[in-house]
C-alpha cells in the first residue's frame, strides 16, 4: 500500500533549556529523511534562521525588535506601566508569528518544518520574568499560529542541572511550572527526555510524528 504524506507539516519542540530539543529535533529530520520525507530544520531563536531570512537585512525592522525587547523588559512595579509593556511584548511577538508563519507556509515546499524552539518559548520567558501577569501572558499563547504538533520537552531540574551548570535550580524550577500551564493551555504532547534511553524517547516521537504523516 503507497503511503500518502500530509503536505506543509509543521512541528516545533519547546522548553527548558537542556531538555533536548535541538537533539531531537535533528534526529527527527535524519529519521524522517530515512523515510523518504524531505524536512526543514530550522533554529527559531537564531537570527540567520529568523531575522535574515524572513526579514531579508531590513535592517529599521531589526532595529525595532531590539528596541521593543529593551523597552518592554524588566517589570517597573507600577501596574499601569507593566500591563503596557506586556501589550506591546506580546503584540510583537504574535505579529512576529503570524508573519513568520505565513512565510513559511507559502516559501518552503518541504513536506516538514522542524522548529527548535517556538513563539511560546518567548512568552514563557516573558512570563518568568513578569511572574505577577504570568496568567494573562501564557493565556494569550492561543492567539501565536499553532503548528501540527507541539511537543513539550520536560526532565528533572537535577538532570538538566548536570547537563547546564549554568542554570539556576529555581529559575529551571519556575521555568517547568509556566511550561506545564503552557502545554496544558495548547494541549502539547509532554515528553520526559531523562526517563529512558534518547533513541527509546525519539523513537517515540517519531512514531506519533508518522501518525500525523500518514493520512
């Protein structure tokens, strides 16, 4: 039986730092290459993959995205001022999204786009930083163009402390509790990456990534 593969296929992982999501998200696209599916693998929170490449070296657009990170950055304490910020953050990061989405969707012919890393990992970063609105922040999550499939990358804070030393145990603590509320609020499908072998956990994403795959 010929096996009919769904076009514009996208995936993104996100989470923690040293959760494995560059890991997996390259061996995805050997594996899915092994098969027969040609694959894009792109690195969200690199300018060559973003910036450049969407942007084309606009260099007055790169220049408001710098200037929109420092001008929205740490909480003031004044609720008026802070609630500002997060509007204009989280604008730009869903403007940023939908054009970046839209890009994608109609430049690329690939079957698959692999991202390492996505808009959410923004707004939980975002989020960590203004605990206080961390709620509203992650609700509007539902508002960034969501992709096929989401997987959420998770282990024990020790384990990515042995992997990232430079970590901070509480910042990697709070972080997994703003991840948890995120992939409940998209329903992301949770991989524990320190629960068993790498290629016993990539095996098992794979496997759902060929059931989206496969019509």
């Amino acid at each position: 039986m010929k096996r009919v593969y769904k076009s514009k296929l996208a995936i993104c992982f996100i989470g923690v730092d040293g959760t494995g999501k560059t890991t997996h998200a390259k061996l995805l696209c050997e594996h899915l290459l092994d098969d027969g599916i040609l694959s894009l693998y792109q690195h969200l929170f690199s300018k060559h993959s973003v910036q450049k490449d969407l942007l084309h070296g606009h260099n007055i657009i790169n220049t408001l995205i710098e200037y929109m990170g420092i001008i929205t950055g740490l909480p003031t304490g004044n609720p008026i001022i802070d609630i500002f910020k997060i509007t204009l953050r989280v604008f730009g990061i869903m403007l940023f999204s939908w054009i970046k989405f839209i890009h994608d969707k109609t430049k690329y012919t690939k079957n698959v786009i692999i991202y390492d890393r996505y808009f959410y990992d923004n707004l939980v970063i975002y989020a960590s930083t203004f605990i206080r609105y961390s709620s509203l922040i992650l609700t509007l999550a539902r508002l960034i163009p969501m992709p096929s499939i989401v997987f959420l990358l998770m282990a024990n804070p020790l384990s990515i402390m042995k992997r990232r030393k430079e970590l901070d145990i509480k910042k990697i603590v709070k972080m997994f509790y703003l991840y948890e509320r995120l992939g409940k609020l998209i329903s992301a499908k949770i991989i524990c990456t320190d629960i068993a072998d790498i290629n016993i956990m990539h095996k098992i994403i794979y496997n759902q990534v060929r059931q989206y795959l496969i019509k």
